[in-house]
C-alpha cells in the first residue's frame, strides 16, 4: 500500500514538471549559464582547479586569466572615478 501511495506522488511530480515545458526549463538554465559568467568567483575557482589539478579538464587558463585581469581593471578604473568624483566635489 504504501508503495501504491509513494508512486502517485512520483507521477504528479512527473506531470507537474511536464506542463511547464521542457523548453522553459532550458531557457531558464540557458540565462543562468550567461549570469554565472559574471562572477569573478567562478574564474578563480576555476583557476585554483586547473593549478591544483592540471590532469582534469577545466575552463582555458586564458580565459581564466583574461576574464580576472579584464575585470579587475574594469573594477580599478569605476572605482578611480568614482574617488575622483567626490574628492573634486
């Protein structure tokens, strides 16, 4: 019996991931995937992996290294501006 009730909740749980679309659910994961490309959190973790573990596929250091070094400097001039800004007012 308690097997019988167990099932049933496995196919409403099917049935409720069915109608919302497998479509969605991918568009969904699709947008996730470009946000997660703007945390510099995820290229030094990737980069302490590939030093750590050289043997394993990871994401190319370049990318790595450019994405780090693009963002820092993107970072360094908002915030020299920003110094500026209220230092002159």
């Amino acid at each position: 019996m308690h097997g019988d009730a167990s099932t049933g909740v496995e196919e409403a749980r099917i049935n409720r991931r069915s109608a919302a679309g497998p479509s969605r659910g991918r568009a969904n994961r699709d947008r996730l995937k470009i946000l997660v490309l703007f945390n510099p959190l995820v290229y030094m973790t990737e980069a302490l992996r590939t030093s750590i573990t050289p043997e394993l596929p990871h994401m190319a250091i370049w990318a790595s290294v450019l994405a780090l070094t693009g963002g820092s400097i993107a970072l360094s001039l908002v915030s020299l501006r920003t110094f500026i800004r209220r230092v002159v007012n």
